[in-house]
C-alpha cells in the first residue's frame, strides 16, 4: 500500500543546520530543559547523537517551526507537515492568498535564470512546503466548512451518491 524509501539526500540532515542557524538555540533548550550543547550536537549532523522523535516533536511544539519535520518526512520521500490544529474555515481567505503567494515564488525561481545554489534551493523548498500546507489548509477548511452545516453536508453526499451511481465520478 505505501512504499516509503529514504532518500539518499541528506534531506534531513540540511534541516538540522537550517534550524539551528534559524533559531537562539539556548532559549530553545531552556523551553525543553535540556542542556543547550546537548541540543546543539544532535542538531549537528557531524555528532554520533541523534534527536529523538519525541525530542523533535517537542521542538516543534515549542518553536512551532516544521523545519524538523519537514526535513525528517523529505528524508522518506514524503510531502511536509500540515497542522491540522491551525484550520480555521473563517481563515480560508488568508490560505489561498498565501498559497497564491508560495506558488508565485516558486515560479520566479524556477524560471530564474540564477545559479542554484544550496541557499537558494533552500529557500525553494521552503516556497514549496509553504504552498503545500497553506493548499492542505484550504481542503481541510472546505471540508469542515461543508461537513458544520449538516443540510449542506446531506446535499453533497447526496449528490456525490447521485453521480457514483450514474457513473460520473
């Protein structure tokens, strides 16, 4: 049913320097109580020590940066993190702008005649995680928006029933 691989691109390994450049991370150690150079060597992917899931989970948490994770599930070939906890359908005007904004970045670079570098091919990813969370949001938001109000709800079941059975879908 799932074919996961890893990849062998360290696709993993580049979010751990990401991280670390991005973020003060003694502060972040304070908010998980663990020894800052502890943190620093298991975000240091020339170290023997390695987080754990459940360290990068609670780094996520407290940051509220996917970076790890998105770096973790591309390492297995998998699209980024969506949170589901930040759908709010009152909010699907602002998604589709910004996923309209994510994708207009990616199409300036792909089109940009510059030199790829590591830099900038990290930044593209990031477009690209972006416009893919914010397009998950927007589908996550249409669904509890359709399935809030139960008439609307019973009318596209019922005609999603209606067209199965006619042969449409």
């Amino acid at each position: 049913m799932f074919d996961y691989q890893v990849s062998i691109q360290p696709h993993f390994d580049n979010a751990c320097q990401t991280f670390a450049s991005r973020h003060n991370i003694r502060e972040v150690a304070d908010k998980l109580g663990m020894n800052q150079q502890t943190l620093r060597n298991k975000l240091n992917p020339d170290q023997v020590h390695q987080l754990t899931a459940m360290e990068i989970a609670a780094i996520t948490d407290a940051t509220e940066d996917a970076t790890l994770i998105d770096g973790l599930l591309a390492q297995m070939k998998c699209m980024p993190a969506v949170p589901v906890n930040e759908v709010k359908a009152e909010r699907m005007t602002h998604y589709v702008l910004q996923a309209t904004s994510e994708i207009g970045k990616v199409a300036a670079a792909a089109v940009s005649e510059q030199k790829m570098t590591p830099t900038c091919k990290s930044a593209f990813m990031e477009n690209i995680n972006a416009g893919i969370r914010c397009l998950s949001l927007i589908g996550l938001s249409v669904h509890a928006r359709v399935h809030s109000n139960p008439a609307l709800a019973n009318t596209v079941d019922a005609l999603s029933g209606l067209s199965a059975s006619i042969g449409l879908s």
